[in-house]
C-alpha cells in the first residue's frame, strides 16, 4: 500500500494518505529498518524486527494556541487529545478512545489520576504514582492495556506480554492484565535487586495469565535476552508476542502528557499571547530513560521545555550528556533507588535518531557498536546537539538520604528515594525568579520502606501493601549459567499448548 504526505500547518497533526484516501499517523524503526506501520501494529510490537524502536515517522507540531485551549483540560482530558493526535479516528474513534482512557484511570486514588503538589521554595512536585502499584508505570501502562484489550475483543485473539522490569514495570503491567482472558503476560525481574514490596507485587499474583522469573543478575542482563526473543519473527507472530515496558511506544505516547501537563499548570502559558512562550523546567529521576524521551518528544513539539535528567550513581546518562560518554560501567551498582539501577537506558536511541535527524543507518550501526562493545562515544556534533537539548546530574545514596529529610523537615512531605533524585536537583541548583519547575514524583514512598527508615522518617504503610506480608507467591528462578532465553521459549510453548486446549496451564502442570 502506497503512502503519501499530507503538508500540515503549525498545530495540527502531520499525516499520511494511503491510496482510499484515508489519513493515518505512520511509524517506523529507529534503525532505518521499517517503515509505514500503523499503531496498531506497533502496539502489538516490542522491538521493531530490526532490533530499533518504533517512533512516529512525522512528530506534530503543537500551536501556542493549541497549548492555550488546552490549558483548561484536566489530565484524563488532555490524555485523549495528545493521544488523538497519534492514533487514528478510524482506528480507535474519539468517543471510544475517551471511554477507554476513562475506564483506565477509574481505580487511581484521585480524581484526576495525578497530583501537582507545591511546596516551600517554589517547589512543584506532580505525583504520578496514584494507580493501583503506586508508580508512574501505571499510568502509560493502563492505557496500552485497554488499547490492547479493545482490539484483542475486536479481532478475537490472543497476546504475550513479555516484560523485563527493574522494579516497577513489571507489577504495573501484571496489575494491567490480570484479569484478561485474552492475554498472558511474563515478567522476569532481577533478585535481590529490587524492594521486597515490588517483588512481592508481582509474586502474590496467582492468576492462571501471570509468570514471574527472578533472574539471578541486573536488569540490563535481562534486557539482552528480551532484545534477541523480540528480533525472533517467528516467535513474535506465533505468540503474538509484544512488551509493555517503554520499548513500547504506546506507553512513551502517554508519557507525554506528563510534560505537557506540568507544562499547562506551571507555566501560565493562558496568560500570554503571540508565538512566544514561557519556559518550564522539568527535572527527570531517569533510568530507562523512558520519561526523559517522552519530554525531548515534547519539545520537538514545539513546547519549550529545559529538562533535566537526573541519575544516581549509575550514571551512565550523566557522563553522556556532560562527556559524549555512553559507556556501561562494568556492573550495576544497587541504590537506594532501585528502579534506576540501569547502565543500559535504552530509549536514548530513540532519542539519538531524532537529534541525528532521522538517519537510521546512523544510529543502527551505532547501537550495534554499542551493543557488541557496551562503549559509544558520542559524535561531537551529536553530544552537542545532545547538551544543548538535556541537562543532568547524578546522586549519592548519601545525596538521596540527605533530600528526603530535607523535603520532610521543610514541608512534611516525604518522597521516595527516586523522587529525592530529582528534589535533590532542586535543592542545589535554587530556582532564580520569575523561573518556572516542575520536579516529576515517580512512585510512593510507601515501597521504598528501607529507604524511609534508613532516613529516620515516619511512614504509614497503605492496607494494600501490608496485605501483600501474608499472601502466598508464585515464581522461579532463573540462575547464572541457565540459559534463560531457553526457558523462556519453553514456557511460551507450553502456555501455548495449554490455551490451545482450552486447559488452565497451572492445574496442568500440577497434573503431570
């Protein structure tokens, strides 16, 4: 099918018309590799067959006077807009696209699904972790799961989710899908890396769909494993295998509206006119590197943004943008603040295509360097382009203790330590007047108990995570010298085999 450009005017949305002279957004790989995707099959997609990541091949352009109109919407309310502007009417119509970004958010613990929150020192701190796991994961992730339910129903089939977590994604997405009939999903996180509430988040789940792996190494080890089943076409389309974690760009989509929305609330952009904009800080606890390229997508959007990407001590974001040096470390140091325990933030690639101008060849054979050798040093004109769009910094254990006892003692406020990452920013780098930020809380507290104790600070343990102490857990074990990626195809046979029959695949396994 032959696709031809649609001339778009500032604010509206660039478009494709195939030869029926329909208008859909496309989308192809970071590697050059594919082209002309619709959303759909990029939402039933991990990595793109090439081993890059899906990006819209054209990325809209937002008016000041979209940004001003949009100003008065609520955050569900902007979720339908930013995402209408990416998936087609005659893919997901608007009013069904409405009721399932609803229907998403209906068990968050506020009525808006977030929360700005402003504190002493001109402090904003937008909470995003009101779901049902208590992160910001829930938020992108509930949304592709009604995405995915909705044309799982239209078109009768089934899916896999295959999920590689660091802490938080893995819960989210289990939480996302449980109760699907349609879906399995398996999740491998990395033992003894994570709090016992995230793993016990996952584990307690005994429902028929859900397989947790505790792999004995980091998240980035896992990661390799997930890269090679994902370029495995004839796995992929016989499992119908996809991910949930932020290689999928259903959930960066959503990630958007983080940064637009902080952008409407902080900047008092309704109080200006004309072409020119204020401008809104954003400081990012960063490890995957999802959230962080959500905001530089923002920015080529036409909203001005200064973000600020903020690490702890794996700092591999940190040397990249201050040095050009997106090098691993020889191992992942275990943090306070688990969830970015990450030498391999991933969607940076996404990020390299678009300051590299869309070359996919470019970064293909950068990303294959990077991948064989775990070195890159960046290009000058790359890590310039690089430096001119991300500021960062990095944070000690100490740095993360010393931030949440300072926002306490100052407010009576308690962040996580992910959170802290990002406050600590603001604590040493003072907001000058007139100056406008907004720092991004991603999970609650009440996960990171040793963390708090080890602060010296109160926490009031929620119900739900205290139910989790006596709830009987389900998972295995992956060991150093397994071959993981084997025992992961295994299981996904043998589910298949199960749903082939019509038989729960627990019971059966009990059986023989």
């Amino acid at each position: 099918m032959c696709y031809s450009p649609v001339v778009s005017q500032p604010g509206t949305v660039s478009l494709y018309r195939d030869s029926a002279g329909r208008s859909e957004m496309r989308y192809c790989s970071t590697r050059g590799g594919v082209q002309g995707w619709g959303f759909r099959e990029v939402l039933f997609s991990g990595y793109a067959p090439d081993g890059g990541m899906f990006m819209p091949e054209t990325i809209p352009h937002v008016s000041p006077a979209t940004l001003r109109s949009w100003s008065s919407l609520s955050y569900q309310q902007l979720v339908t807009e930013v995402c209408s502007l990416f998936i087609p009417e005659d893919l997901i119509p608007k009013h069904d696209l409405e009721a399932l970004i609803s229907s998403a958010f209906s068990k968050f613990s506020v009525p808006d699904a977030v929360k700005m929150v402003r504190l002493k020192g001109s402090l904003s701190i937008l909470e995003l972790f009101h779901g049902e796991t208590l992160a910001f994961k829930d938020l992108g992730m509930k949304c592709a799961a009604h995405f995915l339910e909705y044309f799982l129903h239209k078109e009768d089939r089934r899916a896999t989710i295959l999920v590689a977590t660091s802490g938080d994604t893995g819960s989210s997405a289990i939480s996302s899908v449980s109760g699907l009939s349609t879906v399995d999903s398996i999740v491998v996180f990395p033992r003894g890396r994570i709090t016992t509430v995230q793993e016990r988040q996952m584990t307690t789940h005994l429902e028929d769909n859900v397989h947790v792996f505790a792999a004995n190494g980091s998240s980035d080890d896992i990661d390799v494993v997930m890269r090679r089943l994902f370029v495995d076409q004839d796995l992929v389309k016989r499992h119908g295998l996809m991910s949930l974690n932020s290689v999928n760009w259903s959930r960066i989509l959503v990630q958007l509206v983080h940064f637009l929305y902080a952008y409407l609330q902080l900047s008092r952009v309704q109080e200006t006119e004309g072409d020119r904009l204020p401008e809104l800080e954003v400081v990012v606890p960063t490890g995957g590197a999802g959230n962080i390229t959500a905001g530089c997508i923002v920015k080529q959007m036409g909203v001005p943004l200064q973000l600020i990407a903020m690490v702890n001590s794996n700092d591999i974001m940190h040397r990249t943008v201050q040095r050009g040096d997106f090098s691993m470390a020889h191992s992942v140091k275990q943090t306070l603040a688990p969830a970015i325990d990450i030498q391999d933030p991933y969607n940076m690639e996404r990020v390299f295509w678009m300051l590299l101008g869309k070359d996919g060849a470019l970064v293909k054979g950068m990303m294959e360097q990077f991948q064989m050798s775990h070195r890159l040093s960046l290009s000058e004109s790359l890590h310039k382009k690089l430096s001119s769009v991300l500021s960062s910094g990095s944070v000690t254990d100490e740095g993360i203790i010393e931030t949440m006892v300072k926002c306490w003692e100052e407010n009576q406020y308690l962040v996580c330590p992910h959170t802290a990452v990002g406050v600590w920013h603001h604590y040493h780098s003072p907001i000058r007047p007139g100056e406008n930020r907004c720092c991004l809380a991603t999970a609650s507290p009440a996960k990171f108990v040793g963390a708090v104790l080890k602060a010296g600070l109160p926490l009031d343990l929620p119900e739900v995570l205290r139910a989790l102490e006596t709830k009987e857990t389900r998972c295995k074990d992956l060991e150093q010298g397994d071959d993981w990626e084997a025992v992961l195809r295994e299981l996904l046979e043998a589910v298949h085999s199960s749903r082939q029959r019509g038989e729960p695949f627990y019971s059966s396994i009990k059986e023989n």
